[in-house]
C-alpha cells in the first residue's frame, strides 16, 4: 500500500511537472531569448499642417521624434508667418517617422472618418473644414484658412477618436479621446 | 521438560480454542498520543459490531473481555480528536497501542493562533461558504469588503481590488489554496483572478502573523482554503445559480465531490458568469459588461498520517470598462469631471468593446505530507502560475484587435514545510521557500511596454513557535529571512536615462549595448535582503473573552511597477514612472484586540497603528505636453507614512428570532514626510444589520442592512491648473476632492427546503441599493466618470444534492 501510493504521487508529480512545461513551451506567445520588443512603436511623432495659395506655401510642423518622455517637441518654422486678408487651403498630415519610410496616419483617420474629427481653434484665424465623412459630418483633414488683417496668433488644431458626431463644431463638447493636441504660434503680416 | 512444554502448549490451544468458542478472549489496548507519545485518559471506545462500550484508564489503558474469535470494529473517541475507526483481527492480536490524533484543530490553524480572527459569531463577518455563496457572482474584494477595516479599490464595479486597512496591491498578500498569488497584483486597476466559488471559507489576517507565507504582507493578508473532506464514501454536490436584474445577467455554479472510505477524494467545480452594461440609478453604464469562465479540479488522499492534495485552477476574464473613461489628455479629463454623466450612453448590450482587459490565470499545486510519530508533520508543496494579462484600448486601422498591454507572468515555487508538536506546550512550525518567477512582454503590441521582462528569484526561509504559557496564556514568536534577485531588461529614453533622471551616473554597469535610435538598452539588476518577526500574545479571560496583541515587522522590496513603470495610463489621462531608485519598504505594525465570542452578545475591537519607512506611493508631480496635449505627469517616491485606526464589531440576539450586528472602522492614513494626509485612504465607515431567522420555518431568515460611508475629508491637494489651448485659458482639474457621504440599503431574504435525506433547496431574494441612490465612492479608480451602480434585484437558487 505504501509503495503503491509513493508511485502514485510521483506520478502525479510527473504529469504536473509535465503539463507546466506543455503550459510554458506550447504558449503560442513565447518570446524565448528574444528580448528586443516592438522598435516600430505606434506613434504620432509629427503634426504637419501645409497652407496654400497659388505659390504662398507655408507649412507648419510640430514634431517630437522620442514620443513621450524624453526631448520635447519642436516647432519648425518657429514663427510661421502668412499673408494678412489671403484664403489657404489647407491640408493636415500625421505621420510617425519612427519608421522609415514614414507612415502616414493620415491615411488610418481617413478609413476611419466617421470615427475621427479635426477641431480647429484659432485668434485671428477663420478656418473651416472643407471635406466630410461617409455619413455626410464634417472630417477636417482638408480646410479652407482665411487670414484677418496684420497681426499675432495662435492655432490650435485637436484630433478626436470617436467623438460625438455631429456636434457643435467644438471640441470640448464634442467628447471622444484626444489623439493629437498641438499649438501653433502664428504671425500675420 | 521439553514434553511438559509441549503439553502446555497444547492445552493452552485447547484452552483459547474452547476459549474462542466460549467467547472470554480479553483484547486489552492502549490510547496514546500521536505526537508526545502520552496515554489518553478517557476515550470513549466502542466495539460497533457488538454493540460494546469502555473507556481509557490514566494510563491510557482499556479492555475488553468476553471477545470471541473474529473481527471487531473499535471506534476510539476522545475530544479534540479525530474519531478514529480500527479493524482488529483477534485471533492474531490481542493487544495494540492506538495513536490517537490530539491536536486536530491546532494543526491546520497555526498561522491564525495568537492573532486576531475575524468576528467567528457572525455569518457576514466570518465568510464561511453560505457567505461566500452569496457574492456567487461578484468578486473576492466584494465578498471581503463586509469585513470591517476592509475596503476595496475599485475600477468600475466588476474589478475590485481588495484593501485592508487601507493598503492593497503588493501589501497584500493573497494566498489561494495555500499558493500565494502573482497575478500582475501591482496595478491598481488589477484585480486578483480569483473564483470565489472554489474555495470554502476566506479568512482575513489583519494582524502580524503571517510569516509563513511572505515577509511582506504589510497591509494583512488574505486565505482562500478548500474545504477537507471527511474520509468516508460519498457522492454529493451542488448546483448555484444567480439572476440579477442590473446587468440582465448572472453566474452558474455546479460542483461535484466524490470521497471514499480509503481516505481519496475527489472534487470539480465549474462557474460561468455573464452580465451586459451595468445600471447606475440615472443611465447606463456603456460597456460595464463582464464575461468569466472558471474551474477547478481536486484530487486527493486524506489520513492520519500521510496524504496529499493536487489542485488546479482556470481563470477566465474578460472585464469591460466604461467607454466613457477612455480619455485623451487632461483637457478631456477636465471635460469629464466637469460633466455630470458619462459621455457614451448607449443601449444595453451585452458586447464588451474596448476599453477592456482579458486576462487568463492558471494555478496549479501539488501538496504531500506525512506525519511522524511523537515528532510532527512534514508536508512538501509544489505550485505553479500563469497569468497572461491583455488590456485592449481604443487603436485605429489593423491595430484595432491589439492589446496595448500584454504581459505574461510565470511563477513557480518549492516549499518544504515542518510542524514539530513533539513539546506538550510548544509548536514549532518552519519551512524554507524557492520560487522563481519570468514576467514576459509580449511582442507584437506595437507600444513600448509598461512592465519590462524581467526574471526574478527569491528564496525564502521562515521559523514560527507557539508557546503555551499556561492554560488562559499563549506566546508566539516568528522570524523570517528572505532573499530576492530581480533582473530585468529594458530599453530607456536616452534623453531620461541621461538627463531626467541621471541614470548613467547613478547605474552605470546597467547599460546594456550602445544606444539605438533615441534608446539605449539596459539591464537593471537588484538584489535585496529582507527580515521580518512577529510577536504575538493571546489571553483567555473568563465570560469567553479574549485579548490579542501582535506586533510585527514587514518589510516590502519594489515591485515592478514602482521600479521599471513607464507611460500613459489610460483612464486616467496621466503618466506614470518609475524610478530605478526606489528602496524597499519596511512596516512596524501593531495590533491589539479585545474579543467575546458569543451568539447572545460578542464584539471585537481592535486598534492597530502602522508605521511605515520608505512607504511608496504614486502622486502627480507635474505636467508634461506631448503630441497629444498635456498630461500630469505621476511619479513613485517614497516618504514616512503612518496609518493607525479601529475595528469594532458588535453583534447580539435581541429574541430568540431577532439578532443584530453592527461595525465600524476609523482610519487615518499621514504623510509624514509632507505632513499631509496619505493618498487614498477609505473614508470611516460603519454598517448595521438585522436578522430575523425562524429555524423552525424552512430555516427562513429576513435581513435588513445599512451601510454608510462618510466623506473622506483628509485627502492630500494635488489639483492644479493647466492651460486649455481650445478654451485658451487656464482650467482647473480636480482630481483630489472626494463624493459626498453615502448610506446604502439592503435586504436579503433566503428560505430552505428539504426534498430528501441529503438534497435540498435554498431559494434567496435579495434588494441591493434598496433606494436607487446614485453616489460615486471615492475609491472608485473611475469616479470622475459616472456614478456607482443603481438597485439591483437578485435571485439565487441553490440545489444541493
């Protein structure tokens, strides 16, 4: 009796060291020794926003390379400057250049518009978005920007994920999480 | 001579022949303890095939004359012993020593002799399996936060995160089915993968006492124990099931146990749990839903003297959490604390989108032990753990199916453990511990980890001794010594492991490779000595009354998280980080309790003070603007903190029908560093209840409870104001103001019917949040974002067989 219940809890054992090894090594997530995680981070690392008129071109660029953390973002022109009384048309691009080349995220908001919107917010600045989604509701990646007289500013332009569409063309109110938030200083001349 | 002999003998086998025949053999036995070896004066032995009784002398010495030839059955009963039954063939014995077991109840409750027990005289303070049923299907933390000076961290209302005396996470030690518990349990939105339903009673250790299990439980600690079963041979099992009307859903409950007369047992259990969106009293709670799959199989052999248990456990969850909580920066933060309901309110549904986490968790045991005799108990555990978290947010284009998080944890562990009760008046109960544990971050999520791989090992040994000083006065006192290896690999920002926080001075020989990109790789390597005691006196006083006292030594090292943590928290639209300078932790805590245990009239109070050196909390320390817009940016540091506060607990019987009960906590948690109150503290809170129970009538029982928590008014300021570019002004965001008070009703009805000799029927109705309030509580992770949830009305059918 004794002998046989000795043999019966090292089989038991056996199984159990068996099936934990089964668990361990049959994971379809094993990573073994390969340590190097997910280099291609998704990332926005850069906000481009390109003004046109006829030959005016102006494009304003916020870019934060490392992600959060790290170095601050840059703005590039620092003092980005437009044509006083003058209508642009404008086009907002995301990219992540970690990648090489870079990904365009515009493109992801795109296929999903009815589930993105572009806010804008500006002094001094009357902007308006000038395409829409599937379901007819304003998108924002293309505008129209008409300048005032000469002067100094600033532009704020906000993507949402799922915000409430329609809304009151507010970003406050329309809810939804915010994707990208950056502020541009702007002078008119 | 020799012819002389031979006669002799002849006629002596004539003699016991007739002897036989006439039936007047004397069996003559003698009781003895199994652990000191001393005679048993006064157990009762019965001859059950003949209907027969004697009991034992001072010598531990019985007989019984008048036996014929043949087989008799001697059942030997003593108290507080394990009754125990013997086959005796008489023609070959006629005498026996028989070890009988003296200290049954000692042997499985070391741990929780000399320290303070949870109120035993009242069914909600006890968590007994009847109060386990009820929380069917909610939550470990649901089920224990009745416990006074237990209160629980929540995310939404099904992940909840059990606290005591206001420490959770790592402080807090759980131990399932004598395993402890890694489950990723230092998030805080993390709650522990735990099926209730599988275990039989859950005890809460406020106290110092713990030792056996860690060196660092210096919140308390929490033990889920499967029930043993009697050797005998049986088939029985049970079937629970749970309607509730919030959430359109509920839980299935079957298990099945089969034990035999040889001492094996066997038992499974399976449970399914399915709710839709939860209600609060005003809207829905879009996207609250839960699913979960659990099950658990034992096996097992049961005697006296060796036997072993092998256990294994499946659980899995999936949680969703409340979409309106899913946030940008803080402006969307301001946008929610600022707005009275939720942002998304859909129809109900019993999908669960995104934000959401899935987390899977296998637990497996094998335990054996063997008993020696006039020397103690050697029992050998092996266990094993798997638990694979994904947390899923809001993503776009083909990372929409992607957690975010993904993180699997393996944890492995030996330990060998004595029970020396040889000494009369000491119990010596000691073992050693080897565990190795491998966190893995999956690849694959396209973010950079929250939790690094690492791999860790501790190593563990531990003396704990129980001394009887006389008959009312028990002393114990316990070491522990453990050591940890943490190595992890991790890949820093080289701006932060340069400039922000100076790493490369302060840890050189962690870098690890030359820098890539804008990373450099690292290999941070910790290893950490800890010691921990206790100190534990139990008095008995006449009227059933008892008085505890327990100090105790805990000491912490850091957790992952706290070390290694880095990035978005979502939900609550904050950045947390860790620091590679974090040090451990180390607690000196203090508890006394003053106890009378009776059904007439009982109370426990119990005062306790902790104070704790390099207590590490995570709180706000700036802002930080990303592509994304601001965020606050929270930091782990580690200051002086204090926590001291009460228990009481009250019960008694009005009439013989009529019983009440009542508790209190007050607790008062300081940062003395700052000289400001600590982080997330629970409120003081006290409930009452009373009981109408009719034995007589189909046991039926009628309760009415109340539960009140106050404002917590102590809170540490950390609002600040940031500037919101849209409304292009300065916004103020308030994180740290609490809800007001709340009171709760409830009811609970429950009636059983008897429909044969072993099966019945337990039928229960029972009202939550009676009155419908709407209240947020403050230790609801999601509180900015809605209310907490409306009236429910539950259903239970309980069919035991």
């Amino acid at each position: 009796m004794k002998i046989t219940n000795t043999i019966k809890i090292t089989k038991l054992l056996a199984i159990l060291f068996i099936s934990v090894f089964i668990f361990t090594a049959c994971s379809d997530d094993d990573d073994d020794d390969d340590h190097d995680h997910d280099s291609e981070e998704e990332l926005i690392t850069t906000v481009k926003y390109t003004l046109t008129n006829g030959s005016d071109v102006v494009t304003l660029t916020y870019s934060d390379p490392d992600g959060e953390g790290g170095n601050d973002g840059t703005y590039s022109p620092a003092e980005p400057s437009l044509t006083a009384n003058t209508t642009y048309t404008g086009v907002v691009q995301l990219l992540n250049e970690t990648e090489s080349p870079a990904e365009d995220i515009t493109e992801e908001v795109k296929d999903e518009a009815d589930e993105h919107e572009f806010f804008y917010t500006s002094s001094g600045l009357t902007i308006t978005k000038t395409d829409v989604d599937g379901n007819g509701n304003p998108l924002g990646v293309e505008t129209s920007l008409i300048t005032a007289g000469a002067g100094s500013g600033t532009l704020t332009i906000v993507l949402k994920h799922e915000p409430t569409k329609p809304n009151d063309g507010s970003s406050s109110s329309a809810g939804g999480s915010t994707d990208v938030e950056v502020t541009f200083n702007v002078t008119i001349n | 001579m020799q012819r002389l002999i031979f006669l002799c003998a002849f006629l002596y086998c004539i003699s016991t022949n007739t002897a036989a025949q006439d039936c007047n053999i004397t069996f003559k036995g003698r009781i003895i303890d199994f652990h000191d070896k001393t005679p048993i004066l006064g157990a009762s032995i019965a001859v059950i095939n003949l209907n027969r009784y004697t009991t034992s002398n001072m010598d531990g010495v019985f007989e019984i004359n008048n036996l014929c030839k043949g087989k008799i059955i001697l059942e030997v009963k003593h108290i507080s012993c394990e009754t125990k039954q013997i086959t005796i063939d008489i023609d070959k014995k006629i005498s026996k020593d028989i070890y009988l077991e003296h200290h049954l109840e000692e042997l499985n409750e070391v741990i929780l002799r000399a320290n303070t027990k949870t109120d035993q005289s009242s069914v909600e303070q006890s968590l007994k399996k009847a109060v386990i049923e009820q929380f069917t299907d909610k939550s470990l933390g649901d089920a224990i936060k009745t416990i006074s000076g237990v209160s629980a961290l929540n995310t939404g209302n099904s992940i909840v995160k059990p606290m005591i005396h206001g420490l959770h996470s790592s402080r807090l030690l759980i131990i399932n089915n004598n395993v402890r518990m890694f489950d990723q349990e230092w998030g805080d939105e993390h709650a522990p993968n735990i099926d209730i339903n599988a275990s039989d009673r859950i005890d809460v250790i406020k106290g110092a006492n713990t030792l056996k299990y860690g060196s660092d439980a210096i919140g308390g600690l929490i033990l889920l124990r499967a029930k043993r079963y009697t050797v005998k041979d049986s088939l029985f099992g049970s079937i629970l099931s749970s309607f509730n009307s919030n959430g359109l859903g509920g839980s299935l409950n079957s298990e099945l146990i089969r034990t035999y007369n040889s001492g094996y047992y066997t038992k499974a259990q399976m449970n399914y749990r399915k709710f839709g969106d939860f209600k609060a009293p005003n809207y829905k709670l879009t996207n609250s839903g839960v699913e979960s799959l659990n099950g658990s199989i034992q096996f097992g052999y049961n005697s006296f003297e060796k036997g072993f248990d092998a256990y294994y456990s499946y659980v899995n969850n999936e949680f969703g959490i409340l979409q309106s909580s899913h946030i940008g920066n803080v402006n969307d933060l301001v946008n929610a604390i600022n707005s009275q309901q939720p942002r998304v309110i859909e129809n109900f549904s019993y999908t669960i989108n995104v934000p959401k986490q899935s987390i899977v968790h296998h637990l497996g045991k094998i335990e054996a032990y063997k008993r020696y005799k006039g020397f103690g108990k050697l029992t050998v555990q092996y266990d094993f753990q798997i638990n694979r978290r994904k947390e899923y947010d809001l993503r776009r284009g083909d990372l929409k199916n992607t957690p975010v998080i993904d993180l699997r944890l393996f944890t492995t562990s030996l330990q060998p453990n004595l029970q020396v009760d040889y000494f009369n008046n000491l119990k010596i109960n000691t073992g050693l511990l080897v565990r190795y544990q491998q966190n893995d971050a999956i690849s694959g999520t396209r973010t950079s980890p929250l939790i690094p791989d690492f791999d860790k090992f501790d190593a563990g040994i531990y003396a704990v001794g129980n001394y009887r000083l006389d008959e009312t006065t028990d002393l114990s006192v316990g070491f522990r010594y453990d050591f940890s290896d943490i190595n992890a690999r991790k890949e820093y920002n080289i701006t932060d492991w340069q400039e922000t926080y100076n790493y490369d001075e302060l840890f050189p020989e962690f870098e690890d490779g030359d820098i890539k990109g804008t990373d450099i790789p690292t290999n941070p390597r910790f290893t950490y000595h800890n010691m921990s005691a206790s100190l534990g006196l139990s008095k008995k006083f006449d009227n059933n009354i008892l008085l505890l006292a327990n100090y105790g030594l805990a000491s912490r090292v850091p957790n992952p998280s706290e070390l290694f943590s880095e990035g978005l928290h979502h939900s609550a639209a904050r950045i947390e980080t860790g620091l590679l300078t974090i040090g451990k932790e180390i607690a000196n805590k203090f508890i006394l309790s003053l106890e009378k245990n009776n059904n007439n009239f009982g109370f426990a109070i119990s005062p306790y003070y902790k104070g704790i050196s390099g207590f590490i909390q995570l709180i706000p320390v700036g802002i930080t603007t990303t592509i994304r817009g601001a965020f606050p940016v929270w930091e782990y540091n580690q200051v002086a903190a204090q926590i001291f506060g009460i228990d009481i607990d009250v019960n008694k019987k009005v009439s013989n029908n009529f019983s009440y009960s009542g508790s209190l906590s007050l607790l008062q948690g300081d940062n003395l560093t700052d000289n400001i109150p600590l982080i997330h503290m629970p409120a003081a809170n006290f409930s009452n209840r009373l009981s109408y129970v009719n034995a007589n009538l189909n046991q039926l029982t009628i309760r009415l409870s109340q539960k009140t928590s106050l404002q917590q008014n102590r809170y540490p300021d950390y609002n600040f104001f940031t500037y919101n570019a849209t409304l292009q002004e300065n916004v103020f965001v308030d994180i740290s103001s609490t809800p007001p008070s709340y009171s709760l009703f409830g009811m609970h009805t429950s009636a059983v019917f008897k429909f044969s000799n072993k099966g019945s029927l337990k039928l229960e109705f029972n009202i939550e949040n009676m009155f419908n309030k709407s209240y947020r509580e403050h230790l609801n992770r999601l509180r900015y974002f809605s209310d907490d949830l409306g009236r429910n009305y539950n259903l239970k059918l309980k069919i035991n067989y």
